[in-house]
C-alpha cells in the first residue's frame, strides 16, 4: 500500500475516531463533574487506540509513522468540525428537554403545599 493511501486510512479510522469521542461526549456532557469528565476522557483514549491497534493489525499497516498521526488528527478535526456540530445540537437539545422535565418533577414550597395544614 502507498503512502498516501495509508494516510487517507488514517484519516477514516480518525473520523471514526469521532464517531467514539461522540459517544464519551454526551455522558461528559451531560454530568459536568471533574472526575466523570477523566473517566469519560479516558475510555475515549483506550478505545480509540484499540480501534487503531485493531484496524493496523487487520489493515497491516506499517509501523507507527509520523505521517499516521497527522491523518489520525485530521480524520478527527474534520468530523469536529463537520458532524459533531450537528451530534452537539441535538445533545444539548437532549439535555435541555431533560433539564426541564428534572425541574417539572420538583416539588414547589409556596401557597399549594401549605394547604389544608392548620396553624
């Protein structure tokens, strides 16, 4: 197989790479807490390198070069800037309908919950 047509390999495998980050990303969204954000961030890594390692081996690619990385980070900056922008609407689409479904649920302290008590 060809340089070039190594790269483009690692240019897919980086946007699907993506496809992977969206799936960590609306959890890590979602709960905003430090230690789910590492969790999160880190099983991304884990099983973007195993997708890697995986298509490498099937693909049998050369040993890791420089030139694989660039289009790994490519592959992965253009779906950040293609669909995940249309996968990040519709999360925070997702997250607002949540958001005001948890509010709805609250019970309201005020002139109803002070009914029929006696004083």
């Amino acid at each position: 197989m060809s340089g070039f047509r190594i790269f483009l390999v690692c240019v897919f495998i980086g946007v699907f790479g993506g496809v992977i980050y969206d799936a960590f990303f609306l959890p890590r969204d979602l709960c905003r807490t430090k230690w789910l954000r590492f969790v999160c961030d880190f099983l991304f890594c884990l099983c973007f390198g195993a997708f890697y390692l995986f298509s490498a081996v099937n693909l049998a690619l050369p040993p890791l070069r420089f030139f694989h990385l660039l289009g790994l980070l490519l592959g992965l900056f253009l779906y950040l800037k293609s669909f995940h922008k249309i996968i990040a609407f519709f999360s925070e689409k997702l997250y607002n309908k949540i958001l005001s479904k948890v509010h709805k649920r609250k019970p309201r302290h005020g002139r109803r919950s002070q009914r029929g008590k006696t004083s």
